[in-house]
C-alpha cells in the first residue's frame, strides 16, 4: 500500500500538524505501508506536476495549519494543480484524510474547503482530524491525543485495504454534470505534459521573452514616442546618497504607464537609465502617481511597499536600502 502526505505549511517547528502527519507516518510505517511526503513550500516550482505523483497512491494525506484564514496558497496551488492536470479517473480511486490544524481558530471551515474540494475531484474523502492547537507542546504531549492520531492511521489503513465504500455526495454529481473545466478535452498523458510545460522556468521564461520582443516591435511600427517617466530619472540622479557597500539592481515598473527604470548602484556609482538591463535584484511595481510621491519626498519606498501601494519581487530588504541611498528632500 502507498500512501502519499502533502503538506501545504510553512514547516515552521511550532506546527502542530507536522507531529500530526509524523503520527500517522509512524502507524502506517509500522503496517508495512510506503509513506512519502511532499512538503509543498519545498515544492513550490514544481507544484503544477505534482498531480502526476498520485498514480502510484491508494491513499492521501492532506495537511494544513491555519495560521490565520484559509488553508494556505501552497495548498490551494496543489488543488488548483490536480484539477487543471490531473487524472480525474485516478483521482476517483483515491481515498484522502484531512489534517486539520488551526493556532488562530477556522478549523472546521479549512477542513470543510478541502473535504469539498476533494469530492469535486471526484475523490473519496474519510472522516479526517480537526483540532484547534493553542501550545503546541501541550497538545504534542497529549497521550490521549496520540491514541487518538494512532487510530485514524489504523482507520486510514482499514479504509484503503478494504476499499470501504461511502455514500454518494452531491459535489461529485455536480462535478460530473454541470462544472465544465478549460482542460476537459485534453487526455491526461496531455494534461501531464501541460503542466510540465507550465512549471518549466525555462519554457515560460521563454514565452515571456517572445511576448515582450513582439511588444516591443509593435511599439517600434506604431512609433511610439511617448516622454512618460523621464522626470524620474533626474530626481533619482541628483537625490542620490553615496553607499559604497552597497550593490543592488532595482527595476521599476508602472501600471500605468509603458515604461521601466532600471537603477544600477554598483561600488558607489549609480547607473539610472530606462529600460531593462541586467538581471535584477528587486522589481518593484507601481503606479506613477506613487512614484512621484516617494521623488517629491511625501513618502519613501519602504513606507510604500508596507501599506500596499506597491508590489515587489526578489530581495525585499533592498527596498529600505532604496530609501537609503535616495533620500528624496519633501518638495510641492
């Protein structure tokens, strides 16, 4: 027998569902089953083909703490993932078991989401553990709540061995007669290679780079010669503070706006020019008008990114060194 763990945690110690699934590994282990475990933060460039590791399963495992709300993004990019590329007809032998943690209360609602969530697959869902945990020590300590863990292991176990039957629910025959998905029509040897397509960086790396080169040539033919965003660059020039440790690579971009600033600061020396260059150490999207605040002074970059007004991808600390090294004077 194979049974499969995916853990959509964090895997931070203080989590209680990792003794959870650890409690379960260890009873099944003893029952002669092959355990394996997905820790799907590890997994996170790879998750859209991680549906094609359920052929080999008779049995999953779904772990999740709730931290605040909801089952977390690892877990819904999973589910998301065995809708789109799964093999729905597997999908439908498979018997899961939810583990449901929670340090800040939702417990019940974050098992309700995954026990539906399966039954659209279409899978079979056993009756899963639900617990609100507020010292995980105590909670890990528990004799009584170790019995407790160790007899879903052994019901897990009885339920796949024996292929226990449950009564039919209402949405897997909704799934089945009114949820059409994008991919219905594509044979799941086709599904599996879509998503290997989307979690390849490369590939999509690729097709981002074709579109931006076709924009740009369509850009050219139009002759677009729109100024908008050259009053940056000469605010970034003349504001700039000398940090000769520092080396960092910022990349700007508008919403609103066809325009990026690239801004080298390498060995103290500041090369600010737009377009893209090099590859980049932060990339930092927003709008112009939040642009011209943080050159006039009313705010800074940091303060920016903290109350939402602007997203970033890469090294986020660099965004304080941003307001470090341009320490814009509070002008009209």
């Amino acid at each position: 027998m194979n049974i499969n763990i995916y853990y959509g945690g964090r895997g931070l110690i203080e989590d209680p569902s990792l003794y959870v699934i650890h409690k379960l590994t260890e009873v099944l282990e003893e029952l002669r089953v092959k355990v394996t475990r997905y820790n799907l933060y590890e997994e996170k460039n790879g998750i859209t083909m991680l549906p094609k590791t359920l052929k080999e399963a008779d049995g999953i495992i779904l772990a999740v703490n709730v931290e605040w709300l909801g089952i977390g993004g690892f877990m819904q990019q999973f589910l998301d993932a065995c809708w789109l590329y799964g093999d729905k007809e597997q999908l439908s032998k498979l018997y899961m078991l939810p583990v449901v943690t929670a340090t800040a209360g939702g417990e019940r609602d974050a098992e309700g989401y995954l026990v539906k969530a399966w039954e659209v697959l279409g899978g079979t869902v056993l009756d899963g553990i639900r617990a609100y945990v507020e010292d995980h020590v105590d909670f890990e300590t528990n004799k009584e709540y170790g019995l407790l863990i160790e007899k879903y292991a052994e019901k897990l176990y009885k339920s796949v061995n024996q292929k226990a039957k449950n009564f039919p629910a209402s949405d897997s025959y909704i799934r089945h007669r009114f949820i059409k998905g994008t991919l219905n029509d594509l044979t799941p040897q086709e599904s599996e290679q879509l998503s290997m397509y989307v979690s390849d960086d490369t590939y999509v790396k690729k097709q981002k780079e074709d579109i931006e080169e076709l924009t740009q040539i369509f850009k050219g033919m139009l002759n677009n010669k729109d100024e908008e965003g050259q009053e940056f660059l000469p605010k970034l020039i003349d504001n700039y503070h000398v940090i000769k440790e520092e080396e960092a690579v910022y990349e700007i971009g508008f919403t609103d706006m066809e325009t990026t600033i690239t801004v080298e600061i390498k060995q103290g020396r500041l090369n600010c020019f737009h377009g893209k260059g090099n590859e980049a150490d932060v990339e930092i999207k927003l709008p112009s008008a939040i642009m011209k605040k943080i050159v006039t002074g009313h705010i800074t970059m940091q303060m920016a990114f903290m109350s939402g007004e602007l997203t970033a991808k890469g090294n986020f600390s660099l965004i304080r060194h941003f307001d470090q090294a341009f320490p814009f004077k509070k002008s009209l």
